[in-house]
C-alpha cells in the first residue's frame, strides 16, 4: 500500500465520488442507445461489455468495455492528481465497488472485469499491460471470457511483486476476490463445461 498523505474527510469524499462514477451502468445505457432492450434480460443479465457482445453489436460492446474500464481509469488518475496515490487507490477501489454494486441498479451490478483493467491500467501502465495480455492470452486460447477474467485477476496481484509496483499488490487482491466472488456461477459453469464461449448465448 503507498503512504497514506490525504486526510480522511478528503479520502472520504474522493471513495464517495469514485462510487458514484463507478455505480454509472454503461452497459444498459448503450443497449438503450442502440435500441437493444434491456440488458439485465438478455443473455446471462449482466450488464458487461461481454453479454453486450451477446447481441451481436460489436460498436455498443466496444463502448461499453472502453467507458466500465475508464471509469475505474479516471477515478484513478483524478485522484492522483489532485491528492496522492493513497487516494488513487481509494478511489479505484469504490469505483470498482460501484461497478459490482450500482446504487442506481438497487446494487445489483457487474463482475467488474473491465473495471478491473482500466483501474490497474491507470494505477500502473505496465502491470495494466500485463494484465490485459494475461485475459487476451486466457481468452485466445480458451475462448471463455469468465476463465480469462479469473486469470487475469489472479496473475495481476503476483505480476505486481515482479515489476516494482508492489503498492498495488493489497489492492489487486482485494479486487481480484471480489472478482472471483462475483464469478462464483461461472466457475461452477466452467467445472461443469457449460459455461458459453466468447460471443455464444448462454443456455436458458
């Protein structure tokens, strides 16, 4: 973890700020945008660039990844610039935890995963890399989105002990269980072989 230099009423208001950007769906805002239906009733109901994918509307799936990964990036790197690192990773923090637990979605949210790499792109660039190369590689090989979030957010917390940017390394395994909390149905799924591939519907 990086010193702590912010006070704490400003360390609250950067976690409540952060909460609220992240809590913005984005993904139920491009389905409604591109006139897709809700989200939350199509495919597996998450609210992620992945199930956007399901549609097969490849420009709102691409939208959705960029603006769920940013805003954990910009919450990030505003608090950077205003306060200090302690406050950058409070700040992906509760972004991230909006991303899971929307207030605006009665805290019913998504698993986080884009969210994820755009908060540890923004943390650190080159474990950010590291990170998203370790889902490509998942995802390539694999072709299961789930399998490739996992490892990823398992590889990242490890990958941080071995390019200098241990000060992630508490928060990166933080977010990496509640990544893998959130993907609890998945990993049956994936047990069992049932979990779809990349761009497949799951099976009602």
């Amino acid at each position: 973890m990086p010193e702590f230099m912010t006070s704490l009423p400003l360390l609250g208001l950067t976690a409540v700020a952060a909460y609220l950007l992240g809590s913005v769906p984005f993904g139920i805002v491009f389905a409604r945008i591109f006139g897709l239906g809700d989200l939350r009733q199509i495919g597996s109901g998450n609210i992620g660039a992945t199930n956007v994918l399901r549609t097969g509307n490849k420009p709102a799936a691409f939208l959705t990844l960029i603006m769920d990964a940013g805003k954990g990036g910009i919450a990030v790197l505003i608090a950077r610039a205003l306060l200090a690192d302690d406050a950058a990773q409070i700040a992906g923090l509760f972004a991230f935890l909006g991303h899971l637990f929307p207030v605006y979605l009665k805290f019913k949210g998504g698993k986080g995963v884009a969210t994820f790499l755009g908060t540890v792109l923004a943390l650190s660039f080159p474990l950010g890399l590291a990170a998203c190369a370790a889902w490509a590689l998942t995802a390539a090989i694999f072709r299961y989105s789930s399998l490739a979030a996992l490892v990823a957010s398992a590889a990242t917390p490890v990958i941080s002990l071995f390019t200098g940017d241990s000060s992630a390394f508490i928060l990166t395994i933080i977010l990496a269980q509640l990544i893998f909390l959130r993907h609890r149905p998945n990993i049956k799924r994936l047990l069992d072989r049932q979990e779809p591939k990349i761009g497949k519907t799951p099976k009602a």
